[in-house]
C-alpha cells in the first residue's frame, strides 16, 4: 500500500514539476482566462458541488465532527459564489511574473536588475475548509505556479469536484490540467510522501491546526512557510490617548476570537493602570472576556483570575485575556521578546520616540502603532489575496501573498561584455 | 567531551541571541566605528598576525596539507591590509536596517509599510582562508546581525587572533563583544552542534568545498544559504554576432577556472556550429583547454573527447569545456532544464524574441544576454559585497550581499483605528 502511495505522490510531484515549466512562463491572459473559466465552471456546476459536499457532511456526522469542524466543511451556494467572486478578483490582481525592477548600468556596462519569477511547484496541506482548493489554486496559478493540493480527508468528495471545475478551467484557457492537482487519496501517508519530495516541490504551506503543522515541521525536508502561533501583545504606554487606548484593545482581542491575529496579552504602563484598566475592563467584561492577571492587576482587579507563568505563552484563541502591568515601555519590549511568538505586536502611544523604539526593536512580523492587532491580515494591508501568514524570518514574512510565492533572480544585459 | 562541546556552543548560542538584540537596534554610526576600529586592530597587529598565522602554515605543512590549500591559509602583510580595507569599504556602504519602503495609506486610514531588519543571530562555516573571518564578522556587524563564526581546524591561530581584533573593535565602538564570535574548538562535533542551535541561529552560510556543504546540507535543522555547483552554460545562437560569442565564450571559460561562475558547457545552435566552432576551438586551445563533445561536435572537431552523459553534469572547475549542438533555442532551454545547477546561465543572440524568452524561461539565479557568466558576483552587480551566491529560491537568490542578510517586517500607522 504505501508503496502505491509513494509511486502515486513521486508521479503527481513530476507532473507538477512538468506543468510548472509551462505555467512560469504562460502570458497573463491566458492565466486570467482560467481564472475565470474556472470561477464560471464552479458556478455552473453549483449544484453538483453542494450535493457532493452533502456527502461528506453526512460523513463527517457519521464520523463524529464537532459543529465547527462541520461548519468550516459546508458549502451551500453562497459558498460557491464568493470561492467563484474570489479566484474574479485574483484574475483583477497585476500578474507579479516577470516584473523587472533596479534595472541599472554598472561601471562595467552591463545593466543588472532582478526579475520576479514563480517559485516553481506549491504544496498545500490543509483542513477542512474546501474553499482552500479554490483559493489556493487561484493564487499558485496566478503566481505562475504548479500546486500539488493535500486537502482533509473529511472533505475528499467536495474537493475533488472542485479540482474538476479547476481542470476544466485550465483546459478551456490551453493550460496545462497538472498546473493544479488534487491528492486522490485519503491515506495519510500521502502527507509523508509529499514532505519528502524535495526535487518535485519547492515550498510547502501548511493551512491549518497547530498540531498539522508541527508535523510538517517536524518532518519536511522542504521549506514551510508557516506560523504556527498567534500570542499577540498590545502594550498600553503611559503616554497614550485613553479612548484609543481602549477602543484598539477592546476591538484587538473581541473583534474575533478564534483568529491568529487576536490580542493574547495586555501589557500596561504602571502609571496609567489605575485610570485605564477599571474601564477597560468593564468593556471586555461586558463582551464576555474573562481576565488573567498578574499580581499588580490583581491589586487593581481583584476579582481577576491570577494568571500562571503558562499564560504568558498561551495563545487562548477565546474570550480569555491575560494582563500584565509593566513599569515602563522597556519592560514592554522585554516581556514581547521573551513571550511573543513573533506574530503582531501594537503600541498605544503619543509619544514619538517610544512609537519609532517600538517599531524598531519589536522583532515581530507584523509591527503596529495605535491600530489593533486585527489589521494583519493580506486583504488589510493591500496584499490582494493571502495564502497564509508567516512568522520565520527567511523568504516571506507576514502575510503572505502573491509575491510570497515568488522569487526574483537577477537579470544581466550586455552587448558582448567580457570580465576583465 | 562531547557533552562537553554541546554545552559550549550552546552558550555561544545563547550569548549570540543576547547580542543579536543589541546589534540590531544600534546606531549605523556605531557599527561604522566598529568597522573602522576593527581595520584600525588588524593593522596595528599585522605582526601578530602574520607571526601567529606562520604557526598555521607550519602544522598545516606537517599535515601535509596541499599547496593550494597553504596559499589560501597564508595572511602575509598584503592580506592584512586587504582584510582592513574590505572592512573600510563595508563602514562605506548604506545601512540596509531600518528602511522602510511601500508605507502608503490603505482605504481604512493605517499606512502600511515594510521595515528592513537583521535576520538575527548568523552562523558562517568555513573552511581554511582566515579572511573570510573579517569579511564575514564585517557583513554580518553592518547588517545589525550577531555572527557565529566556525572555520578550519588549519587556521585555528590566525582565526582567534583575528577575533581577538574584532573584539576589541567592537569594545571601542562600545558594542557588545559577543556580536562576533569565532569558535576556539577545533573539534569536529562542535560544526554538528552549531546545525542544531535553531533557537538560536537563523540562518547558516557555508563556505567551503562540496563535501563541507553536502554536509550542513544533510545535518542542518537550520535554513541554509548555499551553492553546491556551478554548472553555467552559454548558449550561441545562430542570430548572434560571432566576435562577441566568441569572446563570451573564451572569457566564461578562461578568465578564471576554479570559479563557481565559469561556464562548464557551451551549447551552440547546428546552423552557426560549422562556421563558428573552429575559431572558437583554436582560441580555447591556445589556452589549454581540453574540449569534450557531443557525436555532431565530433564530426566539426574530429580529435575533440566524446562527451559522456556525466559530462553534461559536471562542475570541472578545470580547463575541461564540453560542448552540445543544438537544433535551436528550444533544445538548448530543454538541456539547460535538464543540466543546470541553477547558478548562472548565458545566451548570445541579436535576435530579441530569443533574448527576450531566454531571460523569461531559464530558472536560473542569473541569466544574462550578450555577457560572460563570470559577471555573476556581488562586486560586479553593485551589492557591495557578498557573503556567498545563492542557487536557492526562497530568500536571497544569486549574490547574497548585505540585503541578503535582512529581512523585511510589516509596519502599521494608525491614530486608533480598529478593524470593523
């Protein structure tokens, strides 16, 4: 069996890799036309799409799924429409490839300059929700890229109807139908295959729980882009305007819960606890939030729950916040780099040397002054589209869009230029 | 002893990370200091230098290391001076930290932008020339990075005597000592020990032989920034000015043999091969270089070698040339798919719709029209300097030059806006 399974995933990697030749270097016309071929193609078969995903609703009850795992699977015709709306708008986006940028003469007389080039074949490994298949195909394409697609075995029916429309979309456009492939199969072994095809693909992205990603990390021998935590710190400076304050903290932790980019932790300036936690609190109370504290909050909120040394590395990703009271902006900056994931981090102040200090020490992907934390997101920042969020260092960082999955390389031209 | 060994480097590790915070806030004034203050040390102590690195060349004799091995461990006074002169040039080059390009104003009111920052905590392994040790402490200081140096057990002296320098540099400019630290174990276990420390270093780049490489390659749980071959192609179409291809050719191949850049195969399209290879054979010959064929280059220069299918997958390194006809273009795109290792890749053509595809569809770090492939460096592309060439996709690409050593953070503006 595993031995089908690894012939089945090293041939659908040398497909990609095939496939990704042609696509890196397909015009953006005809990579738009499948877009939206694609888009009408779900559209048209709306019907069969949600009659398909009632299968593996029915499944998934069968097997147990909790309410959220079955919402995140369901696909009504709503549903179809905004996955058809989202590859419309990834066809609007500028096509990233082949942009040329720092063209310039060099006192040899050569001109250098780097030009954006797909990163070569995607493997996507997600849960659940079957508008990935869509979305993620949608921004590999774009990008100039193959995609191997390893979605949830919970959703196998609705994607592979999915990856139909997918194929059909790229037929119509004279695209190769392996630019895009859906794994065929639920055998988890499947997962180790792909995480071993290091000469096949060039990038895995994980979407998806902790625990999914922490065997891919565990286990891959190809780069990940991925975050894997969201603990996330609003620190409150004394020198902050109090309505601010308290409006991006309550919208930074209530705005959503369940999402990576929520307030984990409130560091607050000592001076300004007294006057700004009683309403501050009241807010949050009143939207549900129970409170962690550390022992001076506790001197301010007694009826607070002391928050253990574990908190401070807790990402709740629920109505729980844990606050801590700091002396100064110093004690800020230590208690996030000793505690942050490296996610998002916000300053509230009007202090300008403390906002410019924040922003250069904070070692964080994304870094904010007075704005909630919920702003990182790639829609938000301008981005067009997001695959995923990362919070490593190398390559991309942050919300990860269509430039994420590119590359640039250099470009030289000459008219017979030699090294002296 | 080992145990002995993890201990220490993992406190390397963890006074690097410490540094790491202070190094990459500090003052570009301050790291030019350093610069200037290390130049200034090695300068005052070129008689240490050379004295203590004669003790190298001694034992190194002893172990019968090679000749070309001793001249690249040798540090006479020439070297000294050309090692402060190289950490001048890196004071002179711009701070990449701290730039922030993109900041503009989103329809929700923040401003988003991207911030440049240090990588963190680099780790640099190396084999035998002493220099690399300034050169590499320098790129790493600029770029707001701590640096973990590891080099050869044949170097040991003139490597902590080198140390010694930047250390006291670092003290003058009143930075902390441990930004820059050379290991003083020449155990082989404490290489091992470093590949593990991904808590602690964020990038690592080798320099080195193949085998070095493979290694880390194999061992390292830590990105790796690295080249493993040069295997460079020119391709001479049949619209191409012969003068120039033949001085492409002759420059690629000879102007330096041992170089990662230098071309390995020349593919040259059927039509021009009759009238352009005899010259271009009596000019490779005339400076000894051996020329192995394919069966048509066999018929055109009847006492060339005949290639073997290893040949095209070679990196000699040597006067050694093979070469390929092709039919045209697109064979010579689907070799270079086939063969290249990615590094640098050229084609000599007037023709622009050739030019034009060459640049598109070769997936190459460098790819270049109408120039020797030995313009591939970071001197030569304006970087300034360079820590290494990168054959990689994600992150740095080609020359890796102070850039390559940063990394880009999101930055948010707000005056208290919330997410709706």
């Amino acid at each position: 069996m595993n031995e089908s399974i690894q012939t089945y995933i090293r041939a659908v990697g040398h497909r990609a890799r095939a496939a990704s030749r042609l696509i890196g270097r397909a015009e953006t016309a005809a990579k738009n036309h499948a877009l939206i071929a694609i888009a009408e193609a779900l559209e048209a078969r709306a019907d069969t799409l949600t009659a398909v995903n009632r299968k593996d609703l029915e499944s998934g009850r069968r097997r147990g799924l909790d309410n959220a795992m079955l919402e995140r699977l369901d696909i009504d015709e709503k549903r179809v429409r905004a996955m058809a709306e989202g590859l419309r708008q990834v066809a609007a986006l500028p096509d990233p490839v082949g942009e040329i940028t720092g063209l310039s003469y060099r006192p040899s007389g050569i001109q250098v300059g780097r030009m954006r080039v797909p990163l070569g074949v995607i493997g996507i490994i997600y849960e659940s929700r079957p508008n990935v298949t869509a979305d993620a195909a949608a921004l590999c394409l774009k990008s100039g890229n193959a995609a191997i697609l390893r979605g949830g075995s919970e959703a196998i029916h609705s994607n592979q109807a999915i990856a139909a429309c997918i194929r059909s979309g790229l037929e119509t456009a004279g695209l190769p139908a392996d630019t895009v492939q859906v794994i065929e199969t639920t055998d988890r072994a499947a997962v180790g295959e792909m995480l071993r095809l290091e000469d096949c693909i060039d990038v895995i992205v994980p979407r998806g729980g902790k625990g999914l990603i922490e065997r891919i990390m565990a286990e891959s021998r190809i780069p990940v882009i991925k975050h894997l935590d969201g603990i996330c710190h609003v620190y409150i400076d004394d020198r902050c305007d109090m309505d601010k304050a308290v409006k991006i903290a309550v919208n930074a932790k209530t705005q959503r819960y369940g999402v990576c980019n929520a307030m984990e932790t409130l560091l607050i300036a000592n001076p300004i606890a007294p006057v700004l936690l009683p309403e501050l609190v009241r807010r949050l109370r009143e939207k549900g939030v129970e409170l962690r504290g550390c022992p001076r909050t506790l001197e301010l909120i007694p009826d607070a729950v002391p928050a253990t040394e574990e908190d401070w590395d807790t990402e709740y990703l629920a109505p729980i916040l844990s606050i801590r009271v700091v002396a100064n902006l110093d004690e800020a900056l230590d208690h996030i780099h000793h505690h942050s994931s490296g996610h998002t981090e916000a300053i509230v102040t009007e202090d300008y040397g403390r906002a410019r200090r924040f922003l250069r020490e904070v070692d964080s992907s994304s870094v904010m002054v007075n704005a909630s934390t919920r702003f990182a997101d790639g829609f938000e920042y301008g981005l067009g589209a997001e695959i995923g969020i990362s919070t490593d260092k190398l390559h991309a960082r942050g919300p990860v869009g269509l430039d994420g999955l590119t590359t640039q390389k250099f470009v030289v031209l000459g008219d017979g230029h030699v090294r002296e």
